[in-house]
C-alpha cells in the first residue's frame, strides 16, 4: 500500500496551467494541468496512449519531442523555473535533482559501452570523484538497486543484460545525483509481470530510503494504484480527475475513472466482462468543446455538451474533477456493487 | 531482492585470427592475379634488352636467365617466395632489384596518403559533425552541395586547379617535386600540402556524408535522451556518446578510400611530379618491364589489406558486441539479448 | 518499365538523362560537328583565347580546342562503355551463379571479388596497357574485371535478399525450374539494381578512361582526348590558366549527371531492391558473416 506522505512536506514539483502544443504550436496536446509533487510523495499520471501524460512528463524533464512546446504555465522544481531553463541550466539540474527512467531501458544506455562506465561518467563529470571513486560508487549503486554480483554487471554491455537488469540499471544512474524527483515514464511497461512487480517494489523502497519524490507515468491504472499516493487521470489533453489513490480508486468522480477502472479490472468485479470503452479518444485538437468525453461516456448529458470547456473543481477533501455531472453520479469503484445514477 | 547475473558471455571466435585468415587468401588471390597478369605479357625481355643485335641463342640465355623458360606454376611459386622474404626479382632493363625502387618510392606515397588521409578525417568529421548538428539549416545544406560537387570533380582537376591558383597565380606553395620528411620536414609539408589536399577532397566528402547520415539517426536514438538525462553536456554526449557510435559506417568509408589514396593517385602524383609508387608502376609500364609492374601492384595491394585490416580492428573496437562475439546485437538492442529472467526476490 | 517511368517523373533525372544524351550525339556524330581539323596545327596561332575564327581558342600547336573537345568525345565515352559492358557480363553471371552452384564455387567467388576489391584500380589498368601493350581495349578490359565484383555484389545481395521472399520460395518450392525462377522473379527484380550500379561504374571508368589518356596511355598522342587535352593544358597553367576549365567541365558533367542519374534511379524503385546493398557496403564483415549463414 502506498505511504502516506508527511501532510505538509515541501513541494518538490509544482505545475500550474500547463500547456503543450504540437506541430510546431498549431495544435493544442495538453491544456490547463495544474498539480503538485511533495517531498516524499508519489504521483502517478495515468491515461490512455496520446491523453498528454507523457508530454507533461517531458516537458518537466525538458525533452520534449521537436515540434512540442511548452505554451502557456509553469512548472517549478524546488524554487527553479523550469519551462524558463537554457541547455545548460537543464545540463546543471538533469542527474543531481531530477532523474528520469524510461520504457524500453535498452534503448537508453548506450550499446556500445559497459554500463558501469555508463553510470560511472557522470559521477567524475559532475560530482568529481575520481576514476575509482566513481567505480566503487558505481558499483555501490549497482547493489542498491538490487543487482546481484555488481562488480560483474558493472562490466557488462547493456545487450548482455536482460530487461529487468537493465531497468534497475538505468533506476541506478537517475538516483546517482540523490535527485529531489524521479520521473518514471511507463519504466514497467515493458517487462513482465513478475519484473515488474520487483521493479515497482525497488522503486517503493528507494522512495521510503531516499525521501525522494516520485512521478509515476503509466497507461496501466493498476501499475499507479500500487504504488503512488495520488493519481491524476488524462484524458485528451486534460486531468480529467485528481485524488488520493484509495479515494479515487473506491469512489472515482469521473465516468472516465470509473470506465478506466473496469477495463483495469482492479478489485473483485462479480462479473469480469471483457470491458471495453467504446469509440475513440479525440485526436489532438479535434476535442468536442465542453465536456471532451461526453461522446463516449454512458451519463452523457445535454449540459455535457456546452461550449465552454469544463473546469476541474473540487470534488471533496483534496480531489477535483472535470466532470459536470459529478454531484449527480455515483460511480462505481473497486470492491463495490455497480451503481448507476 | 536481487537479479542473477546470466551466465552465457559467448567467446569470442577470435575475430583477428579471422581477419588475418581471409586476408591471406585475398593476398594470395590477389598474387595469382598479379603474376597472371605479367604472364600474358607478349613482351620477349632478352630481345628487348639485348637488342637487334642478339643471336636467337643469346636472347633464350637471357630468358633462361630471368627464369622465363620454367613451366609458369613453378614461376609464380618462386616469385611469391621470393616476394615474401622482401626480393621482388630485378628490372629487366635496369637491373636495379624490385624491392629496392619500391622502397625508395613507398615512403613518398605513404607519407602524402598519410598526410591526406588526416585531412580527409579533419574535414570530413567537420563537415558530416556540422551538417547533422543543423539537420536540413543552411550549414546542412551548403556542406551537402559541396559534397555533391566533390563527388564528381576527379581529383586530378583539382589537383590543376590547385596549381592554377595557389602555385602559378598566388606563387604560395611548389606545384612539383618533394623532399622526403626526414630530410627536411617544413619543406615536405609544402611540398605534400597540395597533393594531399588534392587527394583528401573526395575521400573528405564520403567521409562528410556517411557521417552525417549515420550522426542523424544516431542523433535519434533513445540512449541520448538517455545521457544527457544523467546531467552530461550536449558536447559530452556528442563526443563520448553519439559519434563513437556513428563513426563505424564512416570509418568503412575511410578504409574504401585508402586504395583510392595509395594505387589510385597515379595521375596526381603525375601532376605534382611525385617520386612514389605510381610514378614507378607508370614508368614500367611505358616500357613494359614486366617484374617492376607486378612488384609495385603487388605492394599496393599489400599496404590495402593492411589498411582494411586496421579500419576492421578499429570497427570491431568500435562494437562491443562483436568484441565479444555477438554479431550486430549492440547496433540492434537485439531482444534476443534479453533471454535471461531475473533471479527469485531473496 | 516501373522504375524507368518512376525515374522519369523527377525534373532532375530529365536534365541528367538530357545531358548524357548530348554526350552520346557528341561521341557519335562529335568528329563530324567540329568545326575545323582537331589535329590541323597552325602555328602562327598558339594558345589564343576564344575567337571568331576559334571558338574556345587554340592550344599550344594552334590547334581548335572546340574541334578537339568534340572529337575527343567519342573516345572516352566508348572506352567507358567497354570497360562497364565487361564490368556487367563479368559480374552478374557469376554473382548470380554463385547462389546456385554450390558452396565451393560461392567461396571461390567471394574471395576472388575481395581480392579483386584489394587492387588499386587506376594502377592495374597501367599495369594492364604496360603488360599488354599499350591499347585503350587491353585497359578497359583491365577495369572491366576490376568493376565486375561492384555488379557482382550488387546482383548477389538483391538475388540473395529475394531467394528468401515468400513467392520465389513458392515457385521453387513448387517445382520451377532455376532458369524460369531466375528469369521470371529475379531478374525483374535485379534489373533496377544493376542500372543504379551501371550508371555509377559509368562513372567511375569515365574517370579512369580520362586518368590514363591524361597520363597518355591507351591513345597515341595526337589523337584528341579530354584526358590529353587536360595534359597538355597543364603545361601552360601561366599563359592559360582557364584552359583546363573547358574539358574539366565536360568531365565534371558527364560525371554529374550519371551519379545524378543513379540516385535518381535508386529513389525511383530500386530502392529496396539496394538497401541490402549499400548495408553490405558500409560492413562487409558483416554481409561475409550473412553469405556464411545463407550458405550453411
């Protein structure tokens, strides 16, 4: 079960009225995130492939894809103006306070060197130890991460190592600079269930050793509930609902939440159905105005359909939602009987 | 908890010894063609060094003299014996030995390709470095058209171009002649500057665009996303990182370019009046002297194959996976790699 | 053809193909176009710059450089054409055959086109006019067997990558006959291929062709040649440095234009068909290690 953070810790990350466009700033991908990370905290992005976490994510790690800027908003990392940030105040802040893991870990370590010199560079480059310094802290690393026989994966080629080894590996170089925010961007997606447990665990462990902050983007809803303390669900470019994990999982304020649930199958559904949820998300700037789920959501109404785009507002103690309806339903979360407004 | 480290490092099948293995069956193909060559000469050497004058007699103790009345198997196998401890046999008309010419001409043509060689790999790498920094900028551009240009100006109009403009009009620098660089090593850069210049050019523009390529995609790539995640400079990750991994297709390039460099200079070494190789090969072939063209052919080749050797030695450097035995399984992120589940939680 | 109209549709491969048609009106009819005797000295009038009477000027025995342009056409480009028709018959045959007629002979092969790839090309054709005389034919010939293992490669790994699709698998499979496989699915398939390589080695023993008329071998010294002309010129850079411009020019074009041409076709179909083999290019390790798998 995901720790609950000290109520009032310092916020890590903050991001207020982000938005993303494509294209070259023709189309709009993300509007209108706002939310924080606190010291010791874990949030989780979750969405469909295209719903804007991944942007987001990137844009707080400054590698956006070409053609994708940041338009409007900010996004503070302790008291550093990130979308203000030059290449070389994002070379000064990437490896010491923020980290970043990916999906596909491979392709991220360089192939033709060993990853002990892989997570050893910039040990000397940027925090000057020397070369055996470096090693043996590499190889400290390498064990913290839960890799067996260190100094021996610490000569090792990435194409020797399997995929799990590597993704400890690449968790091993993010927290290398004691980092204030580690972004894992979909870093299980690609490993199989047992791996990715063990991987989710490690990342649990390292959060509650380090005290370091963590922002968690996954398209699975199950991967976020395991570990992160707060989830924030996108739908096409907009949080459509944000809340404390267990709040939003057994009571979801959203009718997207509660459809992401089902085809999750988190909890005991009586009946297991393959769920699906029909029709398509809206391809970047071709959302409806109003309420940009109302074409596939079963509680649509007249009102969903204004032309005025939704506002997230609050929804109870430390949750909000973009719903217009959502005083009117009650949803269905895990472990409960379905009720349908 | 913990992870197993696998156990399957295949050994290496000894790459060199390979390399090595294949490339001597080429020299010795390459030897075969050599001789075959200087076999189908129509030449009869005694009568042409001995004259008009020669009885029949004389001009069969001549060629019983060169050994030109043995079956040709026996021929070739004495002459590629002797070639390789260092004897080449004599000219037939100035009975100066083989390997001695050779020798007194392989250092010009080694120091100049040496010489054009660095050039080609200076203004090559900056051009392919700049042009894939600016991907389709104007610096993309221009170094593109140049390339394009280069690629179909031979080098000897260059070569006459160069004199027309730096030697005759500025007066700047010899348009002929060398001095060897043991003697006096200013005077051999200017002597050499032109010619190597002259002989960089295309080999520089094959070097450009195949860097350029390879810097492109490998620009692309995850894993430098991945480092200068980790907090290194952009510099850093395009020297350490990106272009040890996109030098390969360039090196290959470079390797192509060293038979253009060493054999191929024939008419610039002509224009710039240079006493190697080509000049020799060139002079024996005006007077058919049989054992001079196949000793100069048969050095020729032998500087390629080493020079392949070194570009593969330096490729195989370049890819750890066929350090150790695994085939293009770097280049790939080959998921086959990923076979090995993690160990049990301990 | 598909490739040939493809090829067509671009703007740029119009002008190069409208260039290489020029060149071969000029290697056919250029002795007749020139306007005066390409070896007629007049020499009362040496190294003149361009005039009425002589369009592009004379050389240093005043003779008209335009008459000797247009007349030493025809040699380097029949010579060229020699050396890559060798270069195409001494190529495909074997690169083809070497995927069908057993191990011994694809190792034989393999390691006579390294070998042959290991010679200095310009150097052996010399070697070749030195041994055998000094004839433009005996040097062609020469570069003519140094060009083939570019075709022989080239026609390996397409016929190689397709031995391996699905419908030719098929037809052998289900009892075609070599010869019918080869000509009905491979060869169309080669074809674009080769022409990509044809036009590049057109090139390149246009190159060498003007190398060895330059070093004035292959041709007797009156005879007019864009090589020649380009010796001669250089001996006289002082009084004429923009001489050697006019046949450097002619050179650069014709060379232009075929690469251009190539590309042209590479882009217009061949495409896929010489992926494999640029790949192979840039690791001939690696496609040695690829021919080892498919032989075993």
């Amino acid at each position: 079960m995901p720790l609950s953070p000290p109520e009032q810790a310092p916020e890590v990350l903050a991001v207020e009225g982000l938005r993303i466009t494509v294209n070259g700033g023709r189309t709009e991908a993300v509007r209108d995130v706002s939310f924080t990370v606190r010291a010791g905290e874990s949030v989780g992005l979750v969405g469909e492939s295209g719903s804007g976490k991944t942007l987001t994510c990137r844009s707080v790690l400054g590698v956006l894809p070409p053609g994708c800027a940041v338009a409007e908003g900010t996004a503070r990392l302790g008291d550093t103006e990130l979308t203000a940030l030059d290449r070389r105040g994002w070379e000064r802040l990437r490896g010491q306070r923020l980290g970043a893991v990916f999906q596909d870990p491979a392709s991220y370590l360089n192939p033709s060197l060993t990853v002990g010199r892989q997570l050893a560079e910039p040990l000397r480059v940027r925090q000057g130890l020397s070369r055996s310094e470096a090693r043996e802290r590499a190889v400290q690393l390498l064990g913290a991460v839960g890799l067996h026989q260190p100094e021996e994966v610490f000569h090792r080629y990435p194409f020797e190592l399997s995929g799990g080894m590597l993704q400890r590996v690449l968790i091993a170089t993010a927290v290398a600079g004691d980092p204030e925010l580690l972004v894992a961007d979909e870093a299980t997606t690609a490993l199989d269930t047992v791996v990715q447990a063990e991987v989710l665990d490690l990342l649990a462990q390292l959060r509650a050793e380090r005290g370091l902050a963590l922002l968690l983007v996954s398209h699975d809803l199950a991967v976020v509930a395991e570990v992160c303390d707060r989830i924030l669900v996108f739908y096409a470019g907009e949080v459509v609902e944000d809340g404390p994990t267990e709040q939003v999982l057994a009571a979801p304020a959203h009718p997207y939440t509660e459809a992401l649930l089902r085809v999750a199958s988190i909890g005991d559904w009586g009946r297991r159905e393959l769920a699906v949820i029909p029709g398509r998300p809206p391809e970047a700037g071709e959302a409806p105005t109003g309420c940009r789920f109302a074409d596939r959501c079963e509680y649509a109404a007249p009102q969903c359909r204004s032309d005025q785009p939704v506002p997230l507002r609050p929804a109870g103690e430390g949750r909000r939602t973009r719903c217009v309806r959502a005083d009117d339903l009650a949803l269905a979360g895990t472990g409960r009987e379905e009720v349908t407004a | 908890m913990s992870a197993a480290l696998p156990a399957r490092i295949a050994r290496a099948p000894k790459p060199l010894a390979q390399g090595l293995l294949t490339t001597a069956t080429v020299f010795l193909l390459a030897s075969v063609l050599t001789f075959g060559l200087g076999a189908l000469s129509s030449a009869n050497p005694g009568a042409a060094v001995l004259g008009d004058t020669a009885t029949p007699a004389d001009i069969a103790r001549m060629n019983h003299q060169f050994g030109l009345d043995r079956p040709l198997p026996v021929q070739f196998l004495s002459w590629l014996g002797h070639a390789l401890h260092g004897d080449l046999g004599r000219s037939w008309f100035t009975t100066v030995p083989v390997a001695q010419s050779v020798w007194q001409a392989l250092p010009v043509d080694l120091s100049v390709a040496g010489l054009a060689l660095l050039m080609a790999v200076l203004l090559g790498g900056a051009g392919g470095i700049a042009a894939a920094l600016s991907n389709g900028g104007k610096v993309d551009r221009a170094v593109t058209a140049v390339c394009a240009v280069l690629g179909t100006l031979p080098a000897f109009v260059i070569a006459i171009g160069l004199i027309a403009v730096v030697s005759v009009q500025l007066g700047a620098l010899p348009s002929g002649g060398y001095v060897p660089f043991g003697q006096d090593p200013v005077q051999w850069l200017r002597f050499s500057l032109l010619p190597a210049f002259a002989l960089s050019l295309e080999a520089a523009a094959g070097i450009a665009r195949q860097l350029r390529t390879s810097l492109v995609g490998a620009l692309r790539e995850n894993y430098v996303t991945g480092a200068s995640m980790r907090g290194l400079s952009s510099r850093r990750v395009l020297f350490g990182h990106v272009l040890r991994n996109a030098a390969g297709p360039a090196l290959t390039v470079l390797g192509m370019s060293v038979p253009m460099l060493i054999g191929g200079a024939v008419v610039t070494e002509r224009i710039f009046n240079l006493p190697g190789i080509a000049q020799l090969a060139l002079q024996a072939a005006q007077e058919h002297d049989v054992p001079v063209i196949q000793g100069t052919l048969l050095v020729t080749t032998s500087v390629v194959l080493i020079a392949n050797l070194a570009v593969n030695a330096g490729l195989a450097a370049l890819n750890p996976a066929a350090r150790r035995g695994r085939r293009g399984a770097a280049a790939s992120g080959d998921p086959v790699a990923i076979s090995i589940p993690e160990g049990a939680t301990a | 053809m598909r490739t040939l109209r493809n090829t067509l549709r671009v703007p740029v491969a119009r002008g190069a193909l409208a260039v290489l048609l020029l060149v071969a009106l000029l290697a056919v009819f250029g002795g007749q176009l020139a306007p005066q005797d390409p070896l007629a000295q007049d020499t009362a009038h040496v190294l003149q710059g361009p005039s009425g009477a002589h369009l592009l000027g004379t050389d240093y025995l005043g003779r008209d450089v335009l008459s000797r342009l247009l007349s030493g056409t025809g040699l380097s480009v029949a010579g060229a054409l020699e050396a890559v028709g060798a270069a195409l018959v001494l190529g495909i045959v074997p690169g083809l055959a070497s995927l069908w007629l057993g191990r011994v002979f694809e190792w034989t092969a393999l390691r006579a086109v390294d070998a042959l790839m290991a010679l200095p090309f310009t150097l052996f054709a010399i070697a070749a006019v030195g041994v055998l005389g000094n004839g433009l034919h005996q040097a062609m010939l020469a570069l003519g067997v140094l060009l083939a293992p570019l075709f022989f490669r080239v026609t390996r790994a397409a016929a190689l990558g397709l031995r391996q699709v699905p419908y030719v698998e098929a037809a052998e499979l289900m009892g075609a006959s070599r010869s019918w496989v080869l000509r009905r699915h491979i060869w169309s398939k080669v074809l674009p291929t080769v022409a990509v390589t044809t036009a590049q080695a057109l090139a390149t023993s246009l190159l060498t062709v003007t190398s060895l008329t330059f070093l004035g071998l292959g041709v007797q010294p009156p005879a007019p040649t864009w090589g020649g002309m380009l010796a001669s010129d250089l001996g006289f850079l002082a009084q004429q440095p923009w001489a050697p411009v006019l046949p450097g020019v002619l050179i650069m074009l014709t060379v232009g234009a075929l690469h251009l041409l190539a590309d042209a076709l590479r882009d217009g179909g061949a495409a896929d068909a010489v992926r494999p083999v640029r790949a192979a290019a840039t690791a001939p390790v690696r496609e040695e290690k690829a021919d080892a798998a498919v032989a075993a």
